[in-house]
C-alpha cells in the first residue's frame, strides 16, 4: 500500500489549525519538524506544557511506569498512583481542600465539579461570568461565553446556568475599581432576578479569563465572590484549568488575592502533556457527593498520566518554576508595555506570571482583530507560535513553556516588534525596533 502524501487530510477539519509546522521532536520551548527546523511554541499547547516539551523527568517517569503497568480501573483495583498523587496535591492546594477525583481533561473536570456543587448545596443553578470558557461538552458549552463559536448550531444546552458581567474595566472605559462595583451589583441584581439564592450551588469563575481575552479578575472583585458564597451558602468553585501550576507566578492563580475556593479545578499542566484533570474541594464536601452518581474508565485509571503528574510537580519544584514564570512574566510584560508606548494599536497589555495578553484596537478603540491576526502571521513567519484570544479576537496571548529563559523572551519581543512594523497602519508610528 502506497503512503497518502498527506494522512492529514484524514482528519476531521472541525479543529482549525493555526500552522503548517508537524512537529516530531519537542526540547523545552521548541518544536522542531521533519527537517529540523526549529519553532519557538510560546503556547505550551494551550498552556499545557508547563514545564516544557519533553522535559527529561516527566520523559524518564513515563517510561519507566510504561515498563511496569499502564491502566488498572480505580474502581476495581487503584494504583498506589493515585493515592500518591492525590497526597501530593493536598500538600500543594490551597485553603484546607483535602479530597481529590481524577478525570481526563478540563471540560470533564468542570462537569465533575458541577455536579459535586449541586450534590453538596441539594441546589440546581450555576452563576458563570460573560466571557468564560469552561468546555466544549454538552453542559460546559452552556457555561462557555467567551464566543458564539463554542455553541454554533448546538441547540437545547444544559439549563441552569446563568451568565453575569465579569468585570472589564478596558472594555467599558471605567476604572478598575468601578468595574467592580459595577459587576458586583449586577451579581446582586441577577441574584434577585434570575436566581434565587437558595437554588444557587455555585459562582464558577476563571482567575484569569483565558478564552474570553486573559483578563485577570481583580482581587476585590473575588473577594466580592467568596463573600457572596459564604452569604448565600453557594460553593465558590474557581477554576484554574489553565492559571494552575504555576502559570501565573503562583502555584495557583487564587493565592496572588487570598481567596479561599471551595472547589478548585485544575489540568492542562498537571501533566505536562498527558492527559489528566482533578477536582479538588474538602472532605465534608466530597462526602455529600452520593456514591455512584460520578465516575469513569480513565481518570485515575491510567498510570502513565499519573507518573507524569508526579514527576510535573517534581519539577516544578525543584525547578522554582513558579518564580520563574514570575520573573519572566515582569520582562514580558514590560518589554510589551515599551512596544505599546510606541504603537498606539496596543490598547492594553494586561496578565499574571506568564500568562499574558496584548489588546489591539483601531483608531476608534475599538477591537482590531485584523491587526491581531496579521501580527499573528507575520510571528509565524518568523517561526515564533503565538496564539489569539478574546470574544472579538483582538488578543494575542502569551503562554510559553515555564522553562523559558531571558534571551528567549527578548527574542520573542523582538519578533513581535518587527510584526507591529510590519502591519501598523498607513501613518501610525508603528513598533519598529528602530522608533
């Protein structure tokens, strides 16, 4: 049998694609193809590998665990895995969460801990906020509002979900402060309109919008949540999908503010590129959750995810990837910050750790997705992978690997200098390296 000359076409086209790279080969914040060319991945495949592509440790658990044994059923036989994984994550997570159930991915992870909220408070509705992404699955579709995108021609979602302003001081033209006293009393609105306190079960919120534009939420404005939670009885379930390990300088986003979560939901870096989620939250709270009602084949069940997710947080921790996320993240963002100075299409430049977004807007202030996606473009024919986000499309998103050093971080915004020259408008002052 001949070879196709493209097996690719074999796919399914519902997945867009950014670029024509087909890795074969990963070392720390590169990719490299058949030739090998290098790329720079300033994505981590969507902020997933955290502590870089193919990082000799996590390499080295995998294949020594493969060696051993690959899948046991959690619920017919558990890996001793499991059970250490989970004590390390308890040693790791904030605010007294000391129970955890392992799942696949993100979205699977969200629905798990929906469905713990409403076992635990015996109450029906959710509280999202505008801009969220929280899954592609049928129920966290419905909690998805980042992009008409996500929910195109999918009719008859999950009920009781219910959307609130999260607050976008740029977006609006307020301050900071403001926006979230705004957002907060149209919270206390919805409350009184849409749903009733004692059929709340929970807010559920991203620290750091990811989809909807990587948008930070402002302390007072979590402060607002948990007291609202605690007021109300609701669970504040934080989900920390793509801020978790380490991503925005802290092992976890909700310890820069000091908000307590009573669930927290965590995947993408825990396992460094093997698929696995969790969802953490008390004792008392998981005992509410009926036996039975929840499970799955996988989650917890495949070793090889478990092997990496431990030697993830060996990593991260003897690495301080943490501070180093922290550390770049401030070269970043000021070195964005001296390129918005001089292009005045950069309207906001905004993030946590390495976790950061660059806004563009037109002449009028408003969103320029075609600056973002031509300065996108110009990147990748530099061979630097960088991705978009934002309801309108407009921001170009930060995420490389927590490994990345200084030299590759000016690289990058050199690159990215000569991407602004080469798209600002006609008569702009542009980014040039040489303004």
């Amino acid at each position: 049998m001949t070879r196709d000359a493209d097996p690719l076409r074999y796919l399914a086209p519902v997945t867009p694609r950014l670029s024509g790279l087909r890795p074969v080969r990963g070392e720390g914040v590169h990719l490299f193809d058949g030739e090998g060319t290098r790329w720079t991945d300033f994505t981590s495949g969507i902020g997933v590998v955290n502590t870089g592509h193919a990082h000799p440790r996590v390499v080295a658990a995998v294949r020594a665990q493969a060696e051993r044994l690959l899948f046991a059923q959690i619920g017919v036989a558990t890996s001793p895995l499991a059970g250490e994984l989970a004590e390390r994550l308890v040693a790791l997570l904030p605010g007294g969460l000391d129970r955890v159930f392992f799942t696949n991915s993100g979205a699977e992870a969200t629905e798990a801990a929906v469905k713990l909220s409403r076992h635990a408070t015996g109450r029906p509705n959710v509280v999202v906020f505008q801009g969220s992404f929280h899954g592609r699955t049928h129920l966290t579709m419905a909690m998805t509002t980042s992009k008409t995108v996500y929910r195109h021609r999918y009719p008859n979602l999950a009920g009781g979900i219910v959307v609130a302003p999260f607050p976008h001081a740029f977006r609006w033209g307020m301050t900071e402060e403001a926006a979230v006293d705004f957002a907060l009393a149209e919270l206390d609105v919805l409350l009184k309109g849409q749903t009733a306190p004692d059929e709340t079960a929970a807010f559920v919120i991203e620290p750091v919008l990811g989809e909807g534009g990587y948008l930070p939420a402002p302390r007072r404005f979590l402060e607002g949540l948990r007291a609202r939670a605690d007021a109300t009885g609701a669970l504040l379930v934080i989900d920390e999908v793509q801020t978790g390990f380490g991503r925005t300088g802290r092992m976890w986003c909700c310890e820069h503010h000091g908000v307590r979560p009573d669930v927290l939901i965590m995947a993408k870096g825990l396992g460094s590129g093997l698929p696995i989620s969790a969802v953490a939250a008390r004792e008392e709270t998981m005992a509410r959750w009926e036996p039975g009602t929840h499970g799955g084949t996988y989650g917890g069940g495949s070793t090889l995810p478990l092997a990496a997710a431990l030697a993830t947080i060996d990593v991260m921790q003897g690495e301080r990837l943490p501070a180093n996320a922290a550390a770049r993240g401030a070269q970043l963002i000021a070195g964005l910050r001296e390129l918005q100075a001089r292009d005045p299409g950069i309207g906001d430049v905004r993030g946590l750790g390495l976790m950061v977004g660059v806004e563009f807007v037109d002449r009028d202030g408003r969103p320029d997705a075609a600056r973002a996606k031509a300065a996108q473009r110009a990147c990748l024919g530099e061979r630097l992978l960088l991705l978009t986000c934002g309801t309108f499309e407009n921001v170009i998103r930060w995420i490389p690997p927590l490994v990345v050093s200084d030299e590759r971080i000016d690289d990058a915004l050199a690159v990215f200098a000569r991407a602004l020259a080469a798209t600002a408008p006609a008569g702009a002052a542009g980014g040039g390296e040489g303004d």
